[in-house]
C-alpha cells in the first residue's frame, strides 16, 4: 500500500521581524592603512569603503548573534519559546564542535530548537534564508530565527594589502514565520567550486596539524578574480531572482546586494538597467564587508533610514566564497526599534 506524505501546513512565510547588532569599534580607512600601503582615497576609489566596526575584546560571532537575535525575537512579538529551529550562517565560529547555533540557543533562552550552523560564506544569510522559507513552508518548523553573523577582523592579515581594508564585523537576523501570502520568493542559487582557492584560509586547519607549526590562519582573496567573476555573474542571478519570482525590476522598492565592493553593485545595477528610482543599499560605506552578516545589516540601513519601506519589495543578493551565491525576492519588515 502506497502512503503519501502530505506537509502538515502548506503555509506560506514572510520574514516577520530584523534585529541588528554593529560593534562599537569604528576603525577608518586612515587606521588600517597603518599597516598597509595604501591611503584613505585609494581604498574608496577601489571599494566604496570608508570605515568598518571591528568587535571588542570579549565580542565574538556567539555574543554578537546573540545580540541580534535577540532584538529579532522580540521585534517579532513571539517569546522565545515560539522559535522552534536557529540556523546561524557563518565562517567565523572558531570551533568545529559544537555549532555555534546551539550556544546562541541557549544564550536567547530559546526551548529546544532545531539548531545547526550554516557556511556559505557572504552568501550565507541568503542560504539560510531559503531553508528557513522552506521549513516553514513544508510546516517542519513555525518560526525560524535565521542569523548572519561573521567576526572577519580575528581572521584577517592586517599587513596583507588585498584584504585588510575590506572586511568588518557585526550580525543581523531575521524571524520568519507563516504567512497568508508569499512574502519570501523561490531562491536562485549556486556555486563554482572550480573557483574555491578565490577566497580561502590559509594555511588550512590540516595543513597546521601536518606541519606542527602553529601559524595563526588568516584569509586569503584573489581580489581581481572575485570581482570578474562576481560582476559577470551575479546580475544575471539577480535577474533569475526576478523571474523565479515574477517580479520586474520596476517593481522593486529597494534593491539589496552583499556589500562587497560598491563597484561591483555598479555594474550589477547597470547591467539590471535598474530605474534610477529603486533605491539600492549603501552600507558598505560605513561598515565594510561583514560577510554573512552584511545583507541583514544593509537591510536594516535601508529601513531605518527611510530608504525603502517596511512591506515593499526587495531583491535580495549574496554572493562570495565558495565560489557561491543566492538570491531572493521578499517583503521587508518593519524597521527595528534600534540598531
């Protein structure tokens, strides 16, 4: 006898709520150019970037998610009881046991959620995002608390020239829950593996172990060949996005990319043709590239600065290691209280 299975709900999901955390630390181009050969105007001609936040001493990816989400939660009207499942996506977490999720569980008080982390580099939120949608759509799970995080500041080269400018820290997470409506569109997503030694650690965990040599491991960027393969590709994920989700470019009320390299956004907005109307996210001016956290983070930017409304329609890009990428169509929340 032939049983189907049927999804206990079929609902829809929307995300319900956006909580932020940003370090106090501002450190300027100035202050990082102590270290490398370069000047304040070179780095903002290259990358848009003028400062970043750099997390203090105590501050980790654990505490600085556990921040975020908690301002998620309770801009979501749930208690923390409500949230079922946490997927944490992040490349900082610096134990490979246990996940970083569960501890963020525990910090939040949450009751005996599903809980693992997520690695997808700066495309992590997105990645999350869509798993989250999908749980919630299959009825798996009612309430999902998704969390991009990344402390990138403790991995970095601060002499190496390619990398240190780019990268900051911070956390930003999302609620999603059922919805009577799609507010959450099919994701579009990939990878290129065959550009994995892009964006790396080096040396790797076994290569120490092997060696004996306890070198402190650090990122490593191919930086010309990121941003060729980022500007050819990810407009043409971005316009897939659209499609997936029947939505045209006109119809977008902001458009939010992983704050990468502004020049890079350019060139994905030209290649759009995206009306000058639809606004589109700045925040790696002032907070750099915090990787799985920057798309949450620019989120929050647009929002609380009155760039885009809360319930209008935003395209959602993120792309980096891996090589890999993802990207959706959704309904923005309110703004949160604070940031």
């Amino acid at each position: 006898m032939t049983v189907d299975i049927t999804p206990t709900t079929g609902s829809h999901s929307a995300i319900l709520s956006l909580g932020v955390y940003r370090p106090e630390r501002v450190v300027t181009n100035e202050e990082v150019c102590k270290t490398i050969d370069s000047t304040d105007e070179w780095i903002r001609t290259r990358s848009g970037i003028r400062s970043r936040r750099f997390a203090g001493p105590g501050e980790t990816s654990v505490t600085m998610a556990t921040s975020a989400g908690r301002k998620a939660i309770a801009a979501s009207g749930l208690d923390a009881a409500q949230i079922d499942c946490i997927i944490m996506a992040t490349s900082s977490h610096y134990n490979q046991t246990p996940q970083a999720a569960t501890l963020v569980a525990d910090a939040l008080g949450l009751d005996s959620p599903g809980s693992f982390d997520l690695s997808a580099g700066c495309a992590g939120f997105c990645h999350g995002l869509a798993v989250a949608a999908d749980l919630v759509r299959a009825g798996s799970s009612r309430h999902v608390l998704v969390i991009g995080v990344d402390h990138m500041s403790v991995g970095l080269d601060m002499t190496d020239r390619t990398s240190a400018f780019i990268f900051g820290d911070g956390a930003g997470a999302v609620v999603v829950g059922p919805s009577d409506t799609a507010k959450i569109g099919p994701v579009v997503w990939g990878s290129d593996g065959g550009q994995a030694n892009a964006i790396r650690q080096e040396p790797s965990w076994m290569d120490i172990v092997n060696s004996g040599d306890y070198e402190r491991p650090s990122l490593r960027m191919e930086g010309q060949s990121v941003f060729r393969w980022a500007a050819f590709t990810i407009g043409k994920v971005a316009k897939d996005a659209l499609d997936a989700s029947g939505v045209g470019v006109e119809d977008l009320d902001a458009f939010v990319p992983h704050q990468a390299n502004q020049r890079i956004n350019e060139l994905i907005v030209r290649g759009l043709k995206l009306p000058e109307t639809v606004p589109v996210a700045d925040d790696i001016i002032e907070t750099a590239n915090t990787s799985a956290a920057s798309v949450p983070l620019a989120m929050e930017k647009m929002l609380r600065e009155g760039q885009a409304p809360a319930g209008g329609l935003a395209l959602l890009v993120g792309f980096g290691a891996g090589l890999s990428y993802a990207g959706q169509v959704v309904r923005l929340p309110e703004a949160p209280v604070e940031s």
